[in-house]
C-alpha cells in the first residue's frame, strides 16, 4: 500500500538498534565516514544513508514504491538550517518517473560540531557527535520527502509531519539546536551582530559594527573612502574578518 508506511511506528529502543545499524552499513560501504566524526562527505554518503534508511526503517518504501529520484546537495553556505529538501511546486502534476526531490545538506553544521561545548539536540534527540546528527537531520528530510510524494506538500510545522517523524524516528521537536556560526561566534568569542568591535587591519587598529555573521564576521568601518553609506550619508568600508581577530569593544 502506497501510504502504508505511515502505519510503522517503533519504539525508542529498535529505533535507536536501526540508526546504528544504518551507521555502521554507512561505514562499510563510505569512502570518506568511518567514524563518528565527520569531516569530509559527499552526495555519495547521503545517497547510501538514503538506501539504508529505505531498506533498515521504511521497509523499502521508496525502492518498491517511487520511481523518480532523490539528488543530493551539499552546501557550505546554508547558515540557518543543516538540511532542506526541495520539491518541483507541479509536483501534482508530473509522471512519477520525473519527479526529482533534492536533498540539501549544510556541510558545516557539522564540520564544526566540536567546536562548541554543551549540549546539541537535534529534532528533539540528544545527540553525541557529528555523525548522530547528520542522522536525525537526514531523517528529518526524508520525512519531508514522503510527505513530497504522498501529499504534493510538506510542512514540518503541522501535526501530520511531526506524528510521522515521531512514529518513525522518535523526534519529538521539528528543529535542531546545533551549532550555527553565529552561535559559535556568541559562545567561543562572546560576539553577537551589533556589536562594537576592533581588530588589526595592515597595521592599523579599527573599529566597527558587526553586520553579519558567517564563516567570518562582515564588519563596517566608518571611512571618508567608503563605498557604502548609511540614511545620514555616513560612509563606511566593509570588512571580512575572521572571528578570532575581533575584540569586543565600547
Ligand atoms: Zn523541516
């Protein structure tokens, strides 16, 4: 049966035996996982999650059932969420053969999962490495993408999505509190968007307002020469500065 996949419901224990089986078929087969440490991936990965997730919880639901493709991305730029999956809006209309969903993934997210202390619960789940969440991220996704198939619309803020990510992989929140560059910024350097900062640039010291933060923080300068000017016609110059560089000032 087309839908009869959101019928399964497992209790914590088995979920949490088929995770680590679904991890440990990852390490057999990845060329670049063989911990639980992640520190290089590629599509290939999370197509081979996506095979074990099919044959370990959805009783190859999506082998036996689905007849387009899932493609994957990774992403060094997605700042706000470690995944996202992305459906064609006709989806209602398309032959099953031609329907692609991607997989979008934020490779940093979980890059940089050591560089912050305290606890990193994703969907709910307490987890205990990089590995763990890409996981429950990957599965968050892929309930996603049954809802893709079996309703043409996905929402993980409504109560059907969240009932199947609980029956299937016991999640119990829609979103994930792991590290984001701004919360690695706010908690290693004590350094938010809008504050004051200084820092050396070609043997001068400058000061300056956060406006952003990524991988570095996107500073502006005040400067006769700047390019960019505010409502008051002050002028300032932007700056890429690597978050060890700043310090806070008043
Ligand atoms: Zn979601």
């Amino acid at each position: 049966m087309f839908e009869s996949m959101l019928k399964i419901k497992y209790d914590d224990a088995t979920i949490k035996t088929k995770r680590k089986e679904v991890r440990e078929g990852l390490w057999r087969e990845s060329e670049n996982i063989n911990s639980a440490t992640i520190d290089c991936i590629s599509p290939l990965d999370l197509r081979l999650l996506y095979l074990h997730y099919d044959k370990i919880f959805l009783k190859n639901w999506f082998r036996d059932n689905f007849k387009g493709h899932v493609l994957y991305e990774l992403s060094r730029r997605m700042t706000k969420s470690a995944g996202k999956t992305k459906c064609p809006r006709n989806i209602a209309q398309m032959e099953a053969e031609d329907i692609r969903i991607i997989i979008a993934i934020g490779v940093d997210f979980f890059f940089k999962y050591d560089q912050l202390a305290g606890s990193k619960n994703v969907c709910g789940i307490e987890t205990h490495n990089s590995l763990e969440a890409l996981q429950i991220v990957f599965e968050h996704e892929l309930v996603h993408v049954l809802e893709f198939l079996l309703f043409h619309t996905s929402s993980c803020n409504k109560q059907r999505f969240k009932d199947t990510a609980k029956n299937l992989f016991g999640h119990t929140h829609s979103h994930h509190h792991i590290p984001t560059n701004q919360t690695v910024a706010r908690e290693k350097y004590g350094i938010n968007i809008g504050d004051k900062v200084q820092f050396v640039f070609e043997d001068q010291l400058l000061t300056g307002l956060i406006v952003n933060i990524t991988k570095r923080a996107t500073v502006m300068v005040k400067s006769l020469d700047g390019v960019y000017v505010d409502k008051n016609g002050t002028k300032y110059m932007k700056y890429y500065v690597p978050l060890e560089r700043l310090a806070k000032t008043r």
